[in-house]
C-alpha cells in the first residue's frame, strides 16, 4: 500500500518526459526508444492533402470564394505577412515594453491627460452637464436663445409634432423653447419616421 503520491512521485522519476527539438511529421510506425535508435537527422516535414479524406463541401469553399475575392482582406493579410514563430521575432519598438525588455527612463506607458479618452470623456460629460445646467437656469429669461440640448423623448415629441402634426419647423420650436433651426439642424424633415 502506501500513499499514492509517493507512486507518482516514483513513476516520474523514473522516465523523465523530453520534448522535441524540432517538430516532426505524423507518426506513422512505433516509436523506437532513444537508448536503441541511432540518432538521425530529420527530413524536412512537407504537409499535403490526404487524398482519402473527404472533399471539402461547397458550403465552406463558397466561404472561402468569397474571401478569397476581397481585396481589402487580402491587402490586410499581405500587410500582416507570414507567420513566424516565437524565436524568429524581434522586439518591435512600437510594443509596450515586457519584463524581457525593460523601460528607459523617463518612458511613460500611459497616455497624457489631454490624449487618455477616458479622462476625455469624463471631461465631455462634465461639460454637456454644465451646458445643460445652463440651458434650465436661462430658460424663462428674454435674453435666452433657445435650448439645444433635450432628452429622446423630448426630441420624438418634436419631430412628432412636425412630421405628423404637419407644423412648420419654426412653430415647433417655438413651442418646445428650442433654439430656432436646432430641429433641422438635428434631423432633416423626412429623414427618420415614427415606427
């Protein structure tokens, strides 16, 4: 008996797992052991279609037709090129830096205040809530030009109110305290229907 752990650790011990140093085609006989087999180099590995397997169906070659025929796909696999493997890379400057390669002084991986389109949209939403705070407080007084900003709800109402009442712009407009030529400038007569 005994506890299993103590097997395994007795099982990989004793035949040590080695990988391959290049990579070898199907195989197609028993594998001889490496303390019997003389050691011999490898034949490059051609790869063809196996001629007893099944024709591909029409389906998935019309698929392929298809990509075959567009130029846009092919120039964006031209542009990435042949698959190289892992060893054959170089490190590209334009890559983050890894810990394999490390950072020169003075390099910043995050992008600044003015180009990080987080702080960027922050900044937008904080400036539309201003605009529409504004837009409230001025409402009721003589000096105020009109909103520009509302809500879908308000703007399905004015198009309703134009497309399907059959108002003239500028009377809708009025009505709804908007700025004078904002609907059109929003969406043209014609443009979108209620469903």
């Amino acid at each position: 008996m005994g506890s299993s752990s103590s097997k395994v650790a007795k099982a990989s011990g004793a035949a040590a797992r080695k990988y391959p140093s290049t990579p070898t085609s199907l195989n197609s006989g028993p594998v001889p052991s490496p303390d019997k087999a003389p050691i011999k180099p490898t034949p490059a590995v051609s790869v063809r279609p196996n001629v007893a397997a099944a024709p591909p169906s029409d389906h998935q070659a019309e698929h392929v037709e298809l990509d075959a025929r567009d130029p846009q796909f092919g120039s964006a696999l031209r542009q990435v090129g042949a698959a190289r493997s892992i060893t054959e890379r170089k490190p590209n400057d334009d890559y983050f830096p890894t810990s394999s390669q490390p950072m020169h002084s003075g390099q910043n991986i995050f992008p600044s205040q003015a180009n990080n389109p987080a702080v960027m949209l922050v900044q937008a939403r904080q400036r539309i809530a201003r605009q529409f705070e504004e837009e409230m407080e001025n409402q009721g007084r003589p000096s105020f030009a009109g909103r520009t900003l509302m809500s879908a709800q308000e703007l399905r109402q004015a198009l309703n109110l134009r497309d399907e009442g059959g108002r003239v712009t500028q009377e809708v407009e009025t009505q709804m305290r908007m700025k004078p030529g904002i609907l059109d400038q929003l969406v043209a007569k014609g443009v979108i229907a209620n469903v």
